[in-house]
C-alpha cells in the first residue's frame, strides 16, 4: 500500500498568515494526489484534485503543487474560515490512503 | 446534484453485524457511471478507507478490513449498503459515503456521516 505522511501534524497560525502543508508519498504517485478540508463534526470537502486542480467553490488563497513522491498544500492568507484539518489521498491506486491529517488551529 | 445520506442502526452489539445504507438522491446509479465509497473515521482520529463499489458492479476492498466487508448496490432503491461483520470496540467510528467520479480523481460528494457505537 502507498504510504502518506503529512508534516506537521498540526499547527498554530495567526490569521492572515501564510500556511504550507506537506504530503510525502512512499512511491511515486504522479500527480494523483488529493486535498480535503474537514471542520469539526463535517464530512471532508474536495479541496484539490490532481494536485494542483481547485475545486469550485474555494477561493484562490488555496493552492496545491508538487508531483511524483512531495505535494504541498498551501493557503496564501489564512482565514478564520480555514481553521480546520487537512487530508491528503493518494489516488493513483487502490487501496486508497489518506494521510494522518494536518490540523490548523487559532494561535 | 448527486447528494448522498447515509442511515442505519447507531449501536451494535460486538460480534454481530454492522449494517448502513447510503441514499443516492439526484441522480440514477443505474444510468451513471461513477464508484461510491465507504470511510469511516474514529473519534478524534484520521480518515480510512473502506472500499468502494463501482455503479457497473466491480468492488474493491481496504486491506485491513477485506476479510469481514462486503459493498453491494440495490440499483432498484438507488442505495450502496454496507455489511461489516464480527464488529469490535475498534469498528466505532463515524462511516461515511462518497462519491468519486471515474479516474484518478478523489471523492467529490460526500454524504454528512453516520455514527455507530459498537458496545455491549
């Protein structure tokens, strides 16, 4: 199975700051790489797909990068709306697997 | 759009089987072609994946829960179920329904997720 750690596992920011969220895969997934946002007691929400593909509905400070093993999330300036964990999927292959989850909590 | 409700018994007794139906409304899983999946998430912890059933049929299964899961669709109610059986301490979580259309793409609709306590 496909391995994904996420760093940090979570982090305390200000709002306006900006926020980068690491995904490291444990073998090269291209670009099949997956974004959710999750607020307490939600489901996730599709954030990103293909790594880099937003998905309606976000705004612009989202952006993803990153290909083959090392994908970043980031969030240019952090909003109160954006207190929240992230997830990142691989979809490459089955079985599916998430990362651990990054939560981004008030400073 | 495609929206999705998940619904079943909040408690199970450990040992029997977990049973969840997830409600497929504004749209036709007969005539569409997507997969649906399962995922569920223990209190205050990550996201796993369960499996996921495509709506022509083809189901694919976690590891680590391959040997007690089944995923079917009852086309005619619209409906992906899912059995879970021999449940433990550890199956309480909270199980959700997604929907992911066909490629390399992640889960786009999810359903708001349903809580099962397993316990005595």
């Amino acid at each position: 199975d496909i391995q994904l750690t996420q760093s940090p596992s979570s982090l305390s920011v200000s709002v306006g700051d900006r926020v980068t969220i690491t995904c490291r895969a444990s073998q090269d997934i291209s670009t099949y790489l997956t974004w959710y946002q999750q607020k307490p007691g939600k489901a996730p929400k599709f954030l990103i797909y293909g790594a880099s593909t937003l998905q309606t509905g976000f705004p612009s400070r989202f952006s993803g990068s990153g290909s083959g093993t090392d994908f970043t999330l980031t969030i240019s300036s952090l909003q109160p709306e954006d207190f929240a964990t992230y997830y990142c999927q691989q979809t490459y292959t089955t079985p599916r697997t998430f990362g651990q989850g990054t939560k981004v909590e008030i400073k | 759009q495609v929206q999705l409700q998940e619904s079943g018994p909040g408690l199970v007794k450990p040992s029997q089987t977990l049973s969840l139906i997830c409600t497929v409304s504004g749209g036709s899983i007969s005539s569409d072609s997507y997969y649906l999946n399962w995922v569920r998430q223990p209190a205050g912890k990550g996201l796993e994946w369960i499996g996921r059933i495509y709506t022509r049929g083809d189901t694919t299964y976690g590891p680590s829960l391959k040997s007690r899961v089944t995923i079917s669709l009852d086309t005619s109610k619209n409906q992906l179920s899912l059995k879970l059986t021999s449940v433990t301490a550890a199956d309480t979580a909270v199980y959700y329904c997604a929907r992911s259309p066909i490629g390399n793409h992640g889960m786009d609709v999810w359903g708001q997720g349903t809580t099962v306590t397993v316990s005595s």
